[in-house]
C-alpha cells in the first residue's frame, strides 16, 4: 500500500488549527496572551519552513512539532534571562505530612456528575493557582515534567541542568504544591 503524502494548505491553517494550537499551547504556558503570540509565531515559522515540509506527516502534526519548539524556545529565553543560578526555597516540613507526594494520597478519578464536575474544574483552577505561586524556575520544570510530559533528558538539555537538579526542582515543587494545596484547598 502507498503511503499517504499529505500536503500543506496554510490558508485553511487559522481556521483549522489556531484553537488547537491555542489549547495545546495555554495548557503548557498558562497566559493567554503568550499562548496566542506563540500559535503566531508557529504559524510564521510554519510559512517560513514550507518548503521543507515532507508530506510524512499531517499538517497538524506538522505546526503542533513547530509549536512545541517554540514552547520550548520560550522556556529556554526564560532560564537564559533568569540566569543558571538555583534559587534556594525552603522545604515544607510538618510532622507528618513531612515527605513525598505518596500514591495513596494522589486524588481518585471522579465521577462524572454536575457536582464532581464544578469540583473537578474548582481543584484545577487552585492547583493553577499554586503552580502560578511557585518560583518561575519550579513552575516552568513542573509543567515541563508533569503536564507536557517532556522526558528528563529533553528538559535537562533544554535548560542546561542536570537530571539531579531536575529531581530536586520538581521534588521542591511538589513539596511547596502539596502545602499550597492544604492550605488553600483541603483544610477549607
């Protein structure tokens, strides 16, 4: 069977993927205005880059692989500018909820009543929130790792740390996350 060659139409592009895009890139970014220049400057790239594309994979595919280099790019200026210095935060600890995030303290899927669902959306808005307190360095590693789902190698080379420095970041970042979550979440 002959593989499909598929083909570029970036005058359908806006009208096609710019919500997409949209979506993908504010999951990964949490600002809309950047989320919005960034699906600008894929769609540029992508005129740009025209000319190499290869057919083998979809168009979208194709902008959403622009897309995350330039979500990418994004974070590498931030570390750039922040400079490669650690910012030292001090550990959560108390008594016993001293420690890691454990397995049997993880939330359950809930069902999919109206209640759970205003809930489920009430949860995700303050665990948002808390991301958003966090340093910038911890919150732009966190979402790396635990939302974007990028691998410990990619983000390590991506913003020149080592894997331990990774693990320690995202350690300190759930520490500050689950104290955050406590306070502002569980204990109302």
């Amino acid at each position: 069977m002959a593989e499909e060659k598929h083909t570029l139409n970036p005058n359908k592009w806006i009208d096609s993927y710019a919500d997409y895009l949209y979506n993908y890139s504010i999951s990964r970014v949490n600002n809309s205005d950047l989320a919005k220049d960034l699906v600008q400057e894929t769609f540029f790239a992508g005129l740009k880059s025209a000319k190499n594309f290869q057919g083998k994979a979809s168009e979208r595919t194709w902008l959403v692989s622009i897309l995350k280099r330039k979500i990418i790019d994004h974070y590498r200026k931030i570390n750039s500018n922040k400079g490669k210095a650690e910012v030292r935060m001090n550990f959560y600890s108390d008594g016993e909820n001293e420690g890691d995030w454990l397995e049997e303290r993880v939330p359950q899927n809930w069902d999919n009543t109206s209640d759970k669902k205003i809930e489920n959306e009430e949860l995700r808005n303050q665990l948002e929130a808390c991301i958003d307190k966090l340093p910038e360095k911890y919150a732009m590693v966190f979402r790396m790792k635990t939302v974007q789902e990028f691998e410990t190698e990619e983000i390590c080379k991506e913003l020149g740390i080592t894997s331990s420095n990774l693990w320690v970041i995202i350690h300190r970042a759930r520490t500050q996350l689950r104290k955050c979550m406590e306070d502002n979440w569980f204990n109302n």
